[in-house]
C-alpha cells in the first residue's frame, strides 16, 4: 500500500469515528506533508547557499590555478 492510500483509510477512519473536523483535517495533512518535505531534504544532503559560495571560489582559484601551469607547461614544451 502507497502512502497515499496509507493517509487516505487514515483520514476516513477519523471522518468515521467523528473526530475530525475540516480544521482538523487541514492541520493533519499540512503537517504530514511538512514532515514528508522536511525528510525527504534530509535525504539529498543539501548544503546552504553559503556553503555553496565558498566552495565556488575554491573551484575558481583551482581552476586559474591549473590553467596558469598549463601555459607554462606549455610554454616548456616550445622552448625545447
């Protein structure tokens, strides 16, 4: 059985016994979708924007830095 399914024989066993209200219901189903949203983020291992920028710098100076021996590998490589 699907989740889905699973929340849906849920609700209508609450709706059943008369003990949800369409407020009620409307608090259920946010908070199970916050907490589906909140698990599923946790799975993909995001990193903050922060995070994010200081790596990009660190790429870019790595990269100026590989082009900077390749031209002068490349310069070596004439001179002979």
């Amino acid at each position: 059985m699907d989740n889905s399914q699973k929340i849906l024989k849920m609700l209508s066993g609450f709706i059943e016994a008369g003990i949800l209200t369409s407020q009620d219901l409307k608090k259920e189903l946010s908070s199970s979708l916050k907490f589906k949203k909140e698990s599923f983020a946790g799975k993909l291992d995001l990193v903050t924007k922060k995070e994010f920028e200081i790596l990009k710098k660190v790429i870019e100076k790595q990269q100026k830095e590989i082009n900077k021996l390749k031209k002068s590998k490349f310069k070596k490589v004439k001179k002979s």
